[in-house]
C-alpha cells in the first residue's frame, strides 16, 4: 500500500494534482490574508465613522414629519431594529436646524450627549469626549424640507456599540468566505480531476503505441496528433531514435548478409576442391584460409570501432604512432616495390583519443594504399597538427565510385573475391577508418589529386568520446 502511494505520486498525474491542490491552498491563503487585511487590518476609526454615517443616513430616509413638514419622530429601520433594542443606552438620534438648536430626540441618554449640547451642524463624523466617554457625532442633511426650513439628523453612538456593529458586519463576509473556500477546493480538485483524466489520454494512446514497436515493425512511428504541445518534441526525438534505430538494424541486416555471403564464397570452393578427387592443394587452401581469418579479424576490429566504450581516450602522441605504422607496414611496403614517405612536423602533435585506434587507422589506410600502388611507387603520409593525409601514386579513385569507398565490403574493380588467388581486402579497411573517425569527432574524406588517391583525416577540437 505504501509502495502504491509512493508509486502514484510519482505519476504525472499525481504531481500535477498535488501542484494543482498546492496551488489552490496558496490562492485560499492569499484570499484570507487580503480578507484579513481588508477587513481586519484597516483603520477601525475610519470603519466605524462609515459605520455611523450609514447609519445616519438610513434613518434620516424615515423620519416622520408633521404637515407642515417640521420633524415629529423616527420610524426605526427594520434592518437597524435589533440595534436600537439591544443597546438603548448606546445610541440616540437628535434632529436639529440649521443653528444647531434640538427639535426632536430620539432614545436620549445623558451619557452620550446633554440636553443642552449645541453645536452649529457640520456634515460628517466627529469624535467627542461626553463625560470622561468617547463618543461619536454623525450629521447627515435631512432631504425634502419645507421652503425656509434646513433640518439635520444626528446619531451619537458610544465606541462599545460601534464595535459590535463592525463585528457583526465582518462576520457574514468572513463566513461567506470560509463556506466558498470549503465548497470550491473539492469542486475545483475534481474539475481537475476530470482535466487531469482528458489531457493524458493522449499520453497513453502514445504509449500503447510505443509498446507494440519491436523489430518487426521499426518503421512504425509515434502520433503527435492531440498530444500537448510541450511534449511534441519529446515525441518528435523519440522518432528520430526509431529512425536511426531502423537504419542501424537495416544496415547491420545488410552487414550479416555480406559477411556471410564473403565467407561462404571461399568455403564453397574449398569444399567443391576436396570434393572433386579427393585432394586439395596445400598452398590454395592455406591462402583461403588466410583469408578468412583476414576477414574475421576485420569484422571483429569492426564490431569494436563502433562501440564507444572500447575505447580508451588520452593524449595521443601522433608522431610516435606514425612512425610505428610505416614500421610495421615496410615489410608489406617492400614485398610489393613501394616507398614509405613520412612527412613529420616539426613539433611534437598530440590529440585526445585512442592512441591504438589512430594506429589501427593509419595501418588501414596505408595499407590500402600499399595495395593499390604499382611498384616503385612512393606512399606519402603527412602529418600536420590539424590533422594528417595519405597519398598514392596508384590509379586513383572514379568519381563515381567515390560514394561507395566506405561501404562495408565494397570493393573497387578488379578485387577478386575467389579462392587460389593473392589474398586481397575484404572491403572493410575503410569502413573500419571511418567508424573510428566518427567516434572520435574527426573526419575522414577523399581529396582531389592529379596521381594516385589522396585521403584526410581533419581533427579540429574534437569532443570527447561518450562511454
């Protein structure tokens, strides 16, 4: 059970429903604070002088006249009733003229105002000082009088009563307030419940539909239709991964397919030889032999150059790796009449990577170019601090099959693939140069010359390898 809780609220659905119930808290407490604030925190002064002009006001609209129109008493206003009943000692209501002198009074008390209290009328509220008690004066203009006659109303008020009627006045907003909040948030945390619901049904869809792609079906890919505009590049990325993902597994498809079809040419006739009479050249089938595990050897240094965690990145001493890849190819260089030229700088280079992969990739690619060079040829290898380059004086590279040069098993006019003759490549030396230049940051290119075939590899800041 607990593991279910702590399952749920890790859902999406479950941390937006906390944010959005967090949320919900936070603008309840706003709303107390500014109910406080407005309500609680204002000026009680200021509050209870309105408090007492309203109420001047409202019972100056029931004064009762005479005929003549001079005041004769006060019709109490219903909603002020339980106001006068309750604290008749508090309260009173006097009628005066324009020279301030009484005509009528309504509940008089000698503890808020004396009888013979004058005072020329001013509209407004004032605070007075009636025995050693404070009290308050609001004078309100009485509306329709007889031509000739101005009349005002008066209410004095103790400071007791007014703050009871700022209390009874704050109550019904506060709870009002307090009965909102306790019926709006399970409205709202169900309102988004039901939002919650409708906005990851797309999520799901996309998920049934990620779960049903196996390697049957790379092709398939993820809908955006409907999905939230902050996930489509999720789901975007996602398909660009099946792409590659598809390329990678069609490429390694193909890959299986030639390396099967490059073994088993040379095992055909091997058998084919030992089963025509019964005998089988030593020399042949130890050459077919050899090229097998030529080409073996190569899907294995293949299968290592294109996983990234085979290699182990330092700074590599370039230099000293070229010089011990022309030593280790001069023996090959001289069987077939061909010179080794290193060009060195005159500085010591030295790059981040694999230093036995850089020496896997010279050894590639003067190989190559040992191969394809007529005797008394020369072979240049020069090495520069941005990079280095291999040249030949071969027959060079077609443009037309310059597309082609780094395809695995790809090989040039000529290359013969059969048994009982001189061990040739298996078209994977390249291939092999170019996974290790990709997992590095370098590029590997073809470059224009007059004679022969030239090859670059530029390194310019390569980035680390990701394990």
């Amino acid at each position: 059970m607990r593991w279910s809780r702590c399952k749920w609220f890790r859902s999406l659905r479950g941390r937006l429903l906390a944010a959005y119930a967090v949320g919900v808290l936070i603008v309840a407490a706003v709303l107390s604070g500014l109910f406080v604030l407005i309500f609680v925190s204002q000026d009680d002064g200021a509050a209870r002088h309105r408090m007492l002009q309203d109420i001047a006001t409202k019972t100056a609209g029931h004064l009762q006249r005479h005929p003549d129109g001079t005041p004769r008493g006060i019709e109490q206003p219903p909603e002020l009733q339980w106001l006068y009943n309750a604290f008749p000692r508090d309260i009173e209501f006097r009628v005066v003229d324009a020279q301030g002198q009484v005509v009528l009074r309504v509940h008089p008390h000698e503890q808020l105002l004396p009888v013979d209290f004058h005072r020329p009328p001013a509209v407004g509220v004032v605070d007075l000082q009636v025995n050693g008690a404070a009290v308050q004066l609001a004078t309100v203009p009485v509306a329709d009088t007889p031509p000739g006659h101005l009349y005002y109303l008066q209410a004095v008020a103790s400071e007791r009563i007014l703050e009871l009627a700022q209390l009874a006045a704050r109550r019904p907003v506060g709870g009002s307030l307090v009965v909102t909040l306790l019926v709006s948030i399970p409205v709202l945390i169900g309102l988004m419940l039901l939002a919650l619901k409708s906005l990851l049904r797309p999520l799901r869809e996309t998920s049934e539909a990620a779960a049903h792609i196996d390697p049957r079906n790379l092709s398939a890919r993820l809908p955006i239709d409907n999905v939230p505009t902050e996930l489509v590049p999720l789901i975007h990325a996602f398909n660009q991964a099946l792409q590659r993902l598809e390329q990678g597994f069609r490429v390694q498809q193909q890959f299986l397919g030639a390396a099967a079809h490059e073994l088993k040419t040379p095992l055909t006739l091997m058998r084919g030889q030992i089963e025509l009479d019964g005998t089988a050249d030593r020399e042949a089938l130890l050459m077919d032999i050899d090229v097998m595990a030529r080409q073996v050897h190569q899907l294995l240094h293949l299968a290592e150059a294109s996983e990234a965690h085979n290699y182990q990145i330092a700074s590599i001493p370039v230099v000293e790796v070229a010089v011990e890849a022309v030593g280790f190819l001069s023996r090959l260089a001289d069987r077939h009449g061909v010179q080794l030229d290193l060009q060195l700088p005159a500085q010591a280079v030295h790059w981040p990577g694999d230093k036995s992969a850089l020496f896997t990739l010279l050894k590639n690619l003067l190989e190559n170019a040992i191969q394809h060079s007529e005797a008394g040829g020369v072979v240049t290898l020069a090495v520069h601090a941005q990079g280095l380059s291999v040249r030949d004086e071969g027959h060079g590279i077609a443009a037309e099959h310059r597309p082609h040069v780094f395809e695995r098993f790809w090989r040039g006019p000529g290359h013969s693939s059969g048994t009982h003759s001189t061990p040739q490549g298996a078209g994977l030396g390249l291939p092999i140069c170019q996974e290790i230049a990709l997992a590095h940051g370098w590029r590997i290119s073809i470059g224009d010359t007059e004679v022969g075939a030239l090859f670059r590899l530029s390194v310019q800041t390569p980035p680390p390898i990701n394990s």
